[in-house]
C-alpha cells in the first residue's frame, strides 16, 4: 500500500512540473536568469517586434522573482506604457553595458500615459511594482546576464 501511494505522489509530482513547464511555454516567450545586485530573476525575453508589443499584457499576476526583459537589439530612446496590463510595474532602463540609467517605480495599470527612457537604452526590464524598492535596485547598479 504504501509503495503505491508513493508511486500516485510520484505521478503527481511529475504532472505538476510537466503542467508548470507547458503553462511556461504557453506564454510564447523564451525565458532566462539575470543578476541585478546579487538577486536572481527568471525572466520572459522579449525579442521581436510582436513580443515587445505584447509584453505582460491581460497578466494579473506575476511571480515576485520573475519579470521580461525587454531587448531592442540596440541602444535607443524608447517610449513605454501600460495599455492592457493589469499589474503595476517597475521599469528599470539599461543601456547596452548593462548599466541601470533610470527607473520608473510603480506605473500605473491600464494606463496610456507614456513613459519615456531617460536617454538611449538598449533593455528595459520589468519587475512587479514595487520591487526595485524591496531589492534596493538603484540606478547606476549592473545588471548580468543579458543577451549580447
């Protein structure tokens, strides 16, 4: 009996990573770990033009060490804003070095106001609302583990 209820966890357990990885690919985008000021954060790439447009909208919900990078392949002024995404962000702006040059803490959900980089960068890298706070991410800090 006991073997068998280990053998039905076994199974369940598998399930749930099988069903964790599919809903992880479901999302369309590639994923990777970057390193800002010793915090490790899985990240979403968004990479092609329908990616970025895309982004985090219609999620109401994101894990509290996961975030998309967004990559434009190189440096350049770059206007954001939160259409038809339903959390609140942090925005942090890095140049093509990898340098954080701004942060925009806390955007408001559903909004159409722009948000514009504070000079030319290459990534902007969005976490939960809130987060450059928790973690102590400030500008000027070097973020490892971006696409060359």
């Amino acid at each position: 009996m006991k073997s068998i209820i280990q053998m039905i966890l076994a199974v369940c357990f598998i399930s749930a990573a099988v069903v964790a990885g599919l809903n992880a690919k479901a999302s369309g985008f590639e994923r990777s770990r970057l390193l800002v000021d010793g915090k490790v954060f899985s990240v979403e790439l968004a990479a092609t033009p329908d990616e970025r447009s895309r982004g985090l909208m219609f999620r109401t919900e994101m894990a509290q060490d996961a975030g998309m990078l967004f990559d434009f392949g190189s440096a350049h002024d770059i206007s954001m804003w939160m259409k038809n995404t339903f959390i609140s962000l942090d925005m942090l702006f890095i140049d093509k070095n990898g340098v954080i040059v701004g942060i925009e803490k806390r955007t408001v959900p559903k909004s159409e106001t722009i948000i514009p980089t504070p000079r030319p960068v290459r990534f902007v890298l969005e976490l939960n609302g809130g987060s450059a706070d928790h973690f102590g991410l400030e500008v000027g800090e070097k973020v490892e583990g971006l696409p060359r």
